[in-house]
C-alpha cells in the first residue's frame, strides 16, 4: 500500500464523512510533497574551512586577514569608522584569496548607511567579533540610503559569524513612527542587517539588536541559511520585523531566538522553498506570511515549512495575511511540532488585512490560500478564537488540514472562527473546526447573510489593523 492510499484511509477511518455537507479534498499529492519535505541538520558546507578562529588562521598562507583596525577603525563607538570598514572590505572582496573581513572583539564601531558591494573574488568570510553600532539621531542619516544601514549587495559563497552585535540604536526612530506619535508621517526607516541579490550565504551566531526598523533583510537571494542567530528588539518598537525574506528561495532559518516589536519572522512576495526549524518567537507579532496584495499587487509564496516552533506571548501566532484586492497565491505550507505559551489567535488566515489609517474597501479579488497543513499545535491561547480562517467570498481558502490540535484558554473556553474557508481536520482537533466545510460556510454564517447583518458581523471576528 502506497503512502497516497495509506493516508486516504487512515482518514477515512478516523473522521466519519458526511458526503451531504463535507467533501474530500482530491490534491493530496501536494501533501505528500509536504509530508517529506524536512529541514536537515546543518551539517557544514564545503566552505567550512573558512570557520577556522582568526588565532589559527594566521598559519595558513592561503587565506588573508583584513581587519578594520588596519584601516583605520578606532572603535570607541563615538568616532566615525564607515571609511575604514568601506576600504577593508574593497581589499578584501578584491582579494584573489580567500579572505576574512575581520570587525575585532572587545570594541564598538560607529558605521553609517554603507553598501558592501560583491561580487568579490573568492569567497570571502565576515567575523563579526565586537559591535557595529549605528548613528542614533535620524536626523544624522545619509538622505540617499533612507532605508538600508548595513546592505551587503551581490555577494556568492560568504560567511557571516562571530560573537559580535548589530546594534542599529533604534530608540528615536521608534520615538519618530507614526504608530508611536500619531501626528507624524509614516515613512520608511533603515534595515539594519540586508543580504540582497546574493547567493550560497550562510549567517551563523550573530545578534542583531534594536534595529531603526526591520532587524535582518534576506532579498532576492538564493541558497542562505542562518543558524543560531538571536534578533531583539522591545516589544513596543514598531515595524522591527525580526528576519525578513522577500523575492528568495532556498532559505533556512534554523535555531534562531526572536523576541521584537512586529512579525518575528514574516515571508513576502516571490519567495518559495522557506524552511524553518527550532524556532523561539516572543515578544512580537507571531510567524508571519505576508502580507501579500497590497494595492492591488500580485503575492507568491509556496513550499514554506515550519518544523518545531516556542511562541510565546505574541500577539499572532501562525499567521496569513493578505489584502483585500490583490491576486497570486499562498500554497503548500506546513506547519508542525508548534507550542504556543499564552499567544493571541494562535492560528490565523486572515484575507480582510489592513494596516492602514483609513478604512480598507471590500474588493472582490484576492490572494488565493490553499494547502495548508497544521500538525501538532498545543498550547493556550488569549483570545477566545484559537483559529480564525476569515476568507474572502469569492476567492476561499481551500484545502485547510488540521491534524493533532490542542488549543486551550487559561480562563475560559476557545473556538474556531470560519469564513469562506473548506478542509478537514483528523486525529485529535481542539476546539472543534467542524466549521470548515466543502460550503465554505458555518451554518452562523449562513443565517448571518440571509438576515443582512454579515458584513457587520465579519468585521467584529476580523481584525483589520496591524497587531
């Protein structure tokens, strides 16, 4: 017996099937791509003879020691060390041998807005020891690079690691943010640590602390995996998204500690084969895709796994979210071996996002949502609605898996929210998603439109502001 076969009736045997108000789903073959698709063991790369101590390395006449301090750098943290680090790297990313971009322990290195342009000429690691700190006064900030701080552009085969600090001294550009002080605009504020337009990049061991905004950017990359990495920020710093992924594919998160002030880890458009093991979330808003669509924009993300998981005190738990309006797709997703400590709506679709100061309009397009599995979720939750599939009427989500789910509330009883949403659950389901039916309707729902109060009863289960 086949494994396809197999778990058509396992299922079977274990939720009895109503043909007149359920229907089995027939793609199982997605979910079979997804049973087998694992995280593996980091298990070193062929480049790990660069991860020898910069002490041992002296040694070895075939790799080359550049250090900021060579250059210039003084770091006490007060005097501006951006064209020392700018020169150490043109040496060595230009350097035909392998080399090893050195920022030494025990020191603090004032750096401002600075692109570490590739492609160098061999592979090349970036040892990390003390701390790179950022001018504190947005007011300082080079106007020509109003969103980066430390972008690393175009590089193949480099190594991020050491002991050492990020530290993007945030506090003001929080103070600043139109979430913090209404009458301010909303704009843009740096990303302190960006990996864009690279490849084979590997980030191990490193902290990334109170970023302006986003902590840590992986764009249109490939091939990057980062293990051990610790991002924090206070759980009131506004838009600090913990790591970032958008436009790359191929991406490992493995062992990493986030707590922040918005989406601990959040995965965009263009972006597929995303996989995430030993994951700590908290403070923040949860494990997030999207959001997606928009204005109207088209949103992609597929082949995402999330393999063993402590969320902790967030105000979102596994999380979609898309505008209302927009197109494209979110497919083949799964999500396992998740505990969930005292954690608002632990489980989430939500198609009717909007974080914005106005009102959102109902828009009949969407972003498609289907093929979604949730293995293994325990824990407790705040809200009274554990899982909320709130789906767009035209475009529902389709193909929901619900497999050993234990939601419980420290102070009262949990329930399942549905909208416009179909697919099964098996084994042990708590609370109960009888709501998710071929219909795509809950009978509540039901007698809601028939009466005229839906729209008005929705916008009371959905959450239309950033959390």
């Amino acid at each position: 017996m086949n494994k396809l076969t197999y778990l058509c009736f396992l299922l079977l045997l274990i939720v009895p099937i109503k043909s007149e108000d359920r229907e089995f789903p027939k793609e199982f073959e997605i979910f079979e791509d997804i049973e087998e698709w694992e995280v593996e063991e980091d298990a070193g790369d062929e480049y790990d003879e660069l991860l020898e101590s910069p002490s041992r390395r002296r040694g070895h006449r075939n790799k080359i020691l550049v250090s900021v301090d060579a250059f210039g750098a003084v770091g006490d943290g007060v005097s501006d060390d951006t064209q020392a680090f700018v020169n150490a790297w043109t040496q060595a990313c230009s350097s035909p041998t392998k080399s090893v971009f050195l920022v030494p322990e025990g020191k603090r290195y004032l750096v401002n807005a600075t692109r570490f342009r590739g492609p160098c000429a061999n592979k090349i690691v970036i040892q990390i020891q003390g701390t790179i700190v950022a001018p504190s006064e947005p007011k300082d900030w080079d106007p020509k690079n109003p969103r980066t701080w430390l972008d690393f552009y175009n590089i193949s085969k480099a190594i991020f690691q050491g002991n050492g600090v990020i530290d993007g001294s945030g506090s003001k550009w929080w103070a600043e943010s139109c979430k913090k002080n209404k009458s301010n605009p909303c704009k843009g504020a740096p990303t302190a640590l960006t990996i864009d337009s690279s490849s084979a990049v590997r980030v191990k061991g490193l902290t990334i602390q109170n970023s302006q905004q986003m902590n840590f950017v992986i764009s249109r990359s490939d091939s990057v995996r980062v293990t051990g990495v610790k991002v924090s920020s206070p759980g009131d710093s506004p838009n600090t998204d913990g790591i970032h992924i958008t436009g790359s594919t191929n991406v490992v998160l493995q062992n990493c500690k986030i707590g922040t002030g918005d989406d601990c880890i959040s995965i965009v458009n263009a972006s597929s084969s995303i996989k995430m093991k030993n994951i700590f979330c908290g403070p923040g808003h949860g494990i997030s895709i999207g959001s997606l669509g928009k204005d109207n924009s088209t949103g992609i993300v597929e082949q995402v796994v999330l393999d063993n998981a402590l969320i902790r005190g967030t105000t979102n738990g596994l999380r979609i979210k898309t505008w209302q309006g927009g197109s494209g797709h979110v497919r083949a997703v799964r999500y396992q071996d998740v505990r969930m400590d005292n954690v608002s709506n632990p489980i989430i679709i939500d198609q009717f996002y909007c974080d914005s100061p106005t009102t959102c309009k109902n828009q009949t397009s969407a972003v498609e949502i289907s093929q979604i599995m949730y293995r293994n979720i325990t824990g407790t939750s705040k809200t009274q609605k554990a899982m909320k599939f709130a789906c767009s009427d035209t475009v529902p989500c389709t193909h929901i898996v619900l497999n050993n789910i234990n939601l419980q509330s420290l102070d009262g009883t949990v329930e399942t929210y549905c909208n416009s949403a179909a697919g099964f659950g098996y084994g042990y389901v708590q609370p109960s998603a009888e709501c998710l039916t071929s219909s795509d309707k809950d009978t509540t729902i039901i007698e809601e439109k028939e009466t005229g109060s839906y729209h008005q009863n929705l916008n009371e289960h959905i959450i239309h502001t950033e959390l």
